[in-house]
C-alpha cells in the first residue's frame, strides 16, 4: 500500500510516501495508525492525525489492503 504524508508527519518520517506491505486481511485505518505510531514514536506526540482512504475521510472503521492509497494529514494551524 502506499502512504501519503503531509505537512509534519512528512517531517516525522523524512519522506512524502511510505511504501508498506500488510500481511492481515482484517486491518482496519485504526489499526493501521496504531501500527504507524508503534513504528514512529515520534507520530503519537502530534495531537490529532486524520486518516484518508482513497481520497474518502477515514473514520477509523474501514478495512484496508494492499491496494489501498492512505494519506496521513496533519493538524492543520490556522491564522
């Protein structure tokens, strides 16, 4: 699957996309999110991180494969 990053979690990671494989066929975007911070600590310290699943607002529920595109978004600042 291929991951998406913007903003903060680009700089988190030190790259626009991550390349990941997953071995489950039960992987829900909840899950997924959790694996990334378990992968990149420094990912749990942001406030709040939306997930998108093919372009579509995940709410957490969906379940994910290897054909999926996600995209991580950041909170975003205003002013």
């Amino acid at each position: 699957m291929k991951i998406l990053l913007f903003g903060i979690t680009k700089e988190i990671i030190g790259s626009s996309t991550i390349d990941f494989t997953i071995d489950q066929t039960d992987l829900t975007s909840e899950m997924l999110l959790d694996i990334l911070k378990e992968k990149y600590p420094e990912l749990s310290k942001l406030r709040s991180i939306a997930l998108a699943v093919n372009g579509e607002h995940a709410n957490g529920s969906e379940i994910v494969s290897d054909k999926d595109e996600i995209a991580l978004i950041p909170p975003m600042s205003g002013g």
